[in-house]
C-alpha cells in the first residue's frame, strides 16, 4: 500500500467521513501538517463514489479471500488461535494476497474516471496522481520530513 513515506509527503487536506479506520488517518494528517483545517470530517454520504469501490472491491475480490480463509477454519484446516499457525498461513499467503491487490491497483489506477457534477476532475488516477497539472489541476502534496514519516510509522506497543 502507498503511504506518506513512498511520495515523502501527505496530502494538504484529508477529508473522510466518520468510520472507524479513518480516526488513526485523521490523528496521522493533523500531525504532518499541524494546521487547523488539514483534516476534516464529512458525511459518508459524501464518500458514494469511493463507498461504491470498497462494495465492489468486497464483492469481487475480497470476499474471496475471506470465504476460503473461514472454510478452511471451519473444516478444521486452520486455528485462527494458535499465532504461529497464522505466522504460517501470512507466510504462505501474502505473496498471493499482495499480488492480487496489486492487480486490483493497477487496474483500477489505469480505469478513466467520468466527469460528473461533483468538483472532481475526470481522468485516469494514475494521470491525475501523478501529472495533476496535465488536467487543470495542482499538486496538493505536502512534503513531510522522514523523521515525522518514521516516527508514525512505528508499531504501537500497549
């Protein structure tokens, strides 16, 4: 997954909406940035287009994953308790797993992306990422020094 350390920066302004993943997002971009406003919440209901994508995401690919780890479980293939069994099934799995969301990536990076009445621009993700100012728009990338970069990016130990 790309984070802040493969571009060395963070976006100027991170919106999401309220759901549980997005609180260590939030708390991450307010320290990048230290600015009122870098960060701000909206209604999920703003979030369709990306809502769209996970339900997809979930219906075509991962649910996949999820289905054949639960059969192996309840055909007494695997102990979800037993740590150095999961060690085993992570050993055995995540090149596969790492491949196959890398594939989702590249295809839905390269997919063109409709104009709509929203303010968004319309283009390939990748394009839009990487050339904002080949479609009209500009770089929002905030540097962020590597040491701040490093410092998030350590295990939380309880």
């Amino acid at each position: 997954m790309d984070g802040p350390g493969e571009f060395n920066g963070c976006p100027k302004v991170l919106i999401s909406d309220m759901g549980t993943e997005n609180g260590l997002a939030a708390s991450i971009q307010c320290y990048f940035r230290d600015e009122f406003g870098a960060h701000r919440y909206v209604p999920s209901t703003r979030n369709q287009r990306i809502e769209a994508w996970w339900s997809f995401f979930v219906r075509n690919r991962s649910s996949w994953w999820r289905n054949h780890f639960k059969d192996m479980e309840s055909d007494g293939m695997l102990d979800c308790a037993a740590e150095i069994r999961m060690e085993c099934l992570w050993y055995c799995f995540a090149e596969l797993i790492q491949n196959d969301l890398d594939f989702v990536k590249e295809h839905w990076n390269c997919h063109r992306i409709k104009k709509s009445r929203h303010n968004t621009r319309s283009g390939r993700p990748d394009s839009l990422f990487f050339l904002p100012e080949h479609h009209g728009a500009i770089n929002l990338l905030s540097i962020v020094p590597q040491e701040e970069i490093d410092y998030v990016s350590q295990p939380v130990v309880y």
